[in-house]
C-alpha cells in the first residue's frame, strides 16, 4: 500500500510543487488537499491519510490547533509533518509540542521532501532540526524536569533516548549500541511509557526541555 498523504498549505503554488514531487514516487499518493486548518479534521475522517503535511500558518486555523484538533478527535491519528518557511519558526516548535511528527521546510529539494514523507510515515525516525533543538533547550521546565526524574528511566533506555535526540532511526541506534533493531523498539516503547508521551518527538521534546540532553 502507497503512503497516503493530504496536503494542507494556503499557497496553491506550494501545494501544487508538493504534489508533482510526492506523486512521481510509486509509493507515495497524495489523497487531498486543504487551504486551511479547519479543513483538516474533517478531510483526516473522510480520507483517512498515513501523512498530513501541514503549513503552521494559515489565515483561519493555524497548523498549531489543525493538529491538536486531529489528536484530540481521532483515535488513529495520521503523522503530521510540519511544513514552513523559517526552521527557527517559535510556532513550528509548538507545532511539535501539540503532537506534530517532523518538520519540512518549504525550500528543501524534492529529494528531501520524499524522505520527510517516509521518515514520518515510518514513526522510527524524527526531523528535529538544530535550531528547535536550542529553542527546546532554551524553553527547558521544572515540569520537564520532574517528568524525567519520575520516569527513572533504565541506564540502556537513557542511552537510547539520547541517540533518539539526535535524530537517529531504530536501526542507527542498532548498530550504535550492538543491540537488535526489535531489542531497540521494546527500549523505545518502555520509555516512551515511562515518559507518558505519544511519540519520538514528545519524548525528545522532554529530553531537551528537562536538560538530560543538550544541543550540540
């Protein structure tokens, strides 16, 4: 089955250059598309897409509440994959923050706009660039804090989730630590646990903020 993806984006021109390159892989379709957030929820319930690739800034509904929306009222949400202009953007960290997947930026070369697509589809990888990275540092909490130490994450989970903040995949972290790639997947599942988040990004988001991991 092809990846299934709704383009959401204000700019028709943007929507269209995404739907040429998305639709000139085999294993990607692109099902729908919206020119604003408050057509998202209802499009994710009719059409039912793997990814949403979603602008942060649209004139009605932003991409921030488009995307809380759509955790809130689905109980299989598709991966949402922020896309924008500026990666330094303080709405695409909170984008990230309300439950979004990855982060694409509008510039990136076809080539990276497909591999954004199958990383965030996948869900064992994260797009988290350097510059969120510092803005999740510099927003660090003692909540953020509190969460980790409550966790009391094991000595391999800590490992694991310092390789998680910097981007690396379930196989990258394999061969990082000599584990098996299904051995990575149980340490990834426990401590997304522990950590009470949905996903990479909230995990990584908590690493961050909390200081167990810092930028660089």
């Amino acid at each position: 089955m092809p990846i299934s993806v709704l383009l959401v984006d204000d700019e028709p021109l943007v929507r269209a250059g995404l739907r040429a390159i998305l639709e000139a892989q085999p294993d990607i379709e692109v099902t729908g598309e919206a020119a604003d957030g408050a057509a998202v929820l209802p499009l994710v319930r009719e059409l039912r897409p793997d990814v949403v690739a979603m602008d942060v800034r649209m004139p009605l509904l932003d991409g921030i509440e488009a995307t809380r929306a759509v955790l809130r009222a689905v109980d299989t949400p598709p991966k949402i994959l922020v896309v924008t202009t500026f990666e330094n953007d303080a709405y695409v960290y909170d984008a990230l923050r309300a439950g979004a997947d990855g982060f694409l930026l509008k510039r990136a070369a076809p080539a990276d706009v497909v591999h954004a697509v199958r990383l965030v589809a996948s869900g064992e990888s994260l797009l988290f660039p350097a510059a969120l990275r510092t803005m999740a540092a510099a927003r660090g909490s003692a909540r953020a804090r509190a969460v980790l130490e409550r966790a009391a994450l094991t000595a391999r989970e800590e490992d694991v989730l310092r390789l998680m903040a910097r981007g690396l995949s379930n196989a990258e972290i394999a061969r990082a630590l000599t584990l098996g790639t299904e051995t990575v997947k149980t340490h990834v599942s426990a401590l997304l646990a522990k950590l009470g988040a949905r996903d990479r990004t909230q995990a990584v988001i908590a690493a961050y903020e909390s200081g167990f991991v810092v930028p660089g």
